[in-house]
C-alpha cells in the first residue's frame, strides 16, 4: 500500500501515530537500503567484469578507462538532475523510475561487442543509478526523527558498499558459468524484483520548495563554507575510493591472481568498508561524522601504504584490503550522513545529490590517472601508492569540516 505524506519540512514531524511513523520509517529505510545496495552492485560490476572482458575481447586493462569514466559521467548528471526531479515528480516517483532504468540497461549491456558499445551502456545505466542514491537518501531522512537522522542515513547509504561486496563475492560463480554477461543479467534481475516492491511499499514525502531543486541555496544562510568543505572531502574520498573499485581486479592480476579470483578483491574491500560503517553507525553518535572520517580515512591510507610497500606476502593481501576498505572505504556514507544533517528538508536531495556529484567527478579523476599511469606500463604497487595521497587529503579537509561544526555548535548551530 502505498503512503503518501506531505510536510512542509520533515514527513516524520507532522503529527503522525508514533507507531504509524516509525513504521513508515523501517519501510522506507529498508526499500532505501535495498534499492542503494542494488545501485551499488550496478555500479561496480563493470569492474567485476574487466579481466574477463579483457581477455575474451584481447584488448589491454588500460583499455577499460573510457567504461570507466562514462560511468561515473553519467552518474554525476543522474545526481545534478535528481533535486529538480524529486521537487517536480516527489521522492518516491524518481527513486522507482531510477531503479527501473538502471535495470533495463543493465540488460541492455549484454550486447556489447567492444569497449565503444560497453562505454555508451555504462553512460547511459549510470543516469539511473545517479538517480538513485541522492533521492533514496533524502527520503529515508526524511521520514526519521531529527535525533535519527544521521543514523538512517549511515544505515541506508551502507548498501552502497554492501553491494559492491556481494557482487564481488556473486560475481565469481556467474563470471565462472556464465562469462561476463552473467553479472549484469543479475544486476538487471534483481533490480527489476526490486522496483515491484517499491510500487507496492514505497513511502514518499514531498517537500513543496521553491529553489528546493536549485544549488544557490547550497550556499545561502551560512552554508557556503561548509559546503565547499564537502564538496572537496567527497571528491577526493570517491577519487581514492574508485581508483581500487575500478582497477583493483585488473591490479590484482600483476600479484598473480587469476582472472576470476581478482573478483574477490572488491569484496575485501567492500567488506571492509562495511566494517567500517558499522564501526562508524557505533560511533557517529559520539564524535560525530566528521572527525571519524578524518581518522578513517588516515589509517586507511596507512594501510595503503604498507599495501604498496610493506613487502608482505600476498597471502597477506586479503585482511590488508579488509582493514584499507574500513579505512576509506566509507566516504560516500559520511558524507550523505554530514549532507542529511547539515541541510534542511526543503534543499537535502539536492544538498546530498551535488556533494555526490562532486565525489562522482572525483571519480572520474581518480580511475583516469590510474588507467593513465598503467597505460605509461608502472608498477602496480605505484599505481595503488598513488590511493594515499587523495586518502590524506582528505583526511585534512574532514577534520577542517569538524573544526567548523565544532564552531557551529559554540555558536548554538547544529551537530553534525
């Protein structure tokens, strides 16, 4: 049955049955879950995929950068675009729609013949995903209590790495059966599933706003400066995030692991970054989003590292890209969890959809000077150094974030 609810501000502050509104809040919370793990299974298995494409297509790993790149484009006008769309078609209208898209072009991908045809698919499924995350954010949010907030938007926006470890982990006996087509029929089966429940269950709550689809309202009212702060945290987290969820596996390949075992190197990744967000959801409440991304993401470019240079054997490999994805693998969570706090209900899609954006062209950067550096034939282990330097970076900027939260909240402002 489907539940409509309009607010001015937030759904979950109208006057609703206690018990109605923390069931629309675990309805809504669980689809956004759901329909971000799916986005974040989508989004990576291009990268499940590469070594296998690799070789049934003859081409070199360098090759697969355009794929690459085209997905987060797409990606990065799905999340500019999704602001004006939900104040225009409502929440619940756009995260179904995304969901149904980015089903059927995975679908459509198994047609590829070649790198060019693999880079139009990838463009065009990426308009869906990014979409997606943003809008499915805001509403999850949205239907929480103010005290929640943050919580529910760490909790849904763990999918992302959920699902990029279990497709890593899924990837291998349907890469194994089926060839590179077989994970992204899943990735279109399981959505497509997916999108009959968000039809049936799917709250929605339209906020009535009149620059709520704008981003100059990003920057009104005292948000400027945090705003530019997390913009540049989120691209220089995603530039280090998606250099090892793109090149990872193909990486892998140079320590000498097979074709379809690199796979499994996302899954450690992502299992770690789910490591992480849990550590973070433990501890959010404590210090806040923003000082335990500075130190996260300082260890985990640590770990990068001692990954690099440490000389350890690769039996070592498995809990060292663990650890490293518990470290950095938690950008895109705390910055939608800064995002869900720092601005009102009115502005959150499009707050949490042009910081996303942000981290999607980082994105785009970080994959790109990869793939460059291994077309120029270095050394894998200089490639994976190169993760560390966006880490520290970024680490810098998310502590500078709490040091003016922590002003803010001198000054009688808002925890975030």
């Amino acid at each position: 049955m489907e539940a409509i609810l309009s607010a001015s501000d937030d759904a979950s502050d109208g006057g609703l049955n206690g018990a109605v509104a923390r069931r629309i809040w675990l309805i809504s919370a669980s689809l956004c879950f759901l329909t971000i793990l799916m986005d974040g299974y989508d989004t990576a298995v291009v990268s499940f995929t590469a070594p296998t494409l690799a070789h049934d297509w003859n081409v070199a790993p360098s090759a697969f950068t355009p794929a690459f790149i085209a997905t987060s484009l797409g990606a990065v006008i799905g999340y500019l675009s999704c602001g004006a769309l939900t104040s225009r078609f409502g929440h619940r209208n756009v995260v179904i729609a995304s969901v149904g898209f980015f089903a059927a072009m995975s679908l459509v991908t198994v047609l590829a013949t070649d790198i060019s045809s693999l880079t139009v698919f990838r463009f065009i499924t990426a308009l869906g995903l990014g979409g997606a995350i943003p809008t499915a954010i805001a509403l999850a949010a949205a239907l929480a209590r103010p005290q929640r907030r943050e919580l529910t938007a760490t909790l849904v926006t763990l999918g992302i790495v959920v699902g990029a470890a279990l497709g890593g982990l899924v990837a291998v006996p349907f890469l194994k059966r089926w060839g590179w087509q077989g994970p992204f029929v899943l990735g279109a089966i399981l959505p497509a599933i997916l999108m009959v429940a968000l039809v049936v269950w799917l709250p929605d709550t339209r906020v009535r706003s009149h620059h709520s689809g704008t981003p100059k309202a990003l920057f009104a009212e005292g948000l400027a400066v945090p705003t530019t702060l997390l913009w540049v945290m989120t691209f220089l987290s995603f530039m280090q995030s998606y250099s090892f969820t793109y090149w990872l596996p193909l990486l892998m390949t140079s320590f000498g692991f097979d074709r379809a075992s690199a796979a499994l190197g996302n899954t450690y990744i992502g299992t770690g970054g789910i490591a992480g967000v849990l550590l973070m959801m433990l501890f959010v409440q404590f210090v806040g989003s923003a000082r335990y991304l500075a130190l996260a993401f300082t260890i985990g470019g640590g770990f990068v590292l001692l990954i690099a240079y440490g000389g350890l054997p690769n039996s070592n490999l498995p809990w060292l890209l663990f650890l490293t994805g518990a470290g950095l693998g938690i950008g895109g969570v705390g910055q939608a969890a800064i995002g869900s706090m720092l601005y009102p209900a009115s502005i959150r899609t499009t707050g949490v959809g042009w910081s996303s954006a942000m981290g999607r062209i980082g994105s785009i950067f970080g994959p790109g000077i990869a793939g460059g550096f291994m077309g120029l034939q270095w050394a894998a282990r200089d490639i994976i150094a190169l993760a560390a330097v966006p880490a520290f970076l970024s680490a810098a900027t998310a502590f500078a974030i709490f040091l003016l939260i922590r002003r803010r909240e001198a000054m009688g402002g808002a925890h975030v």
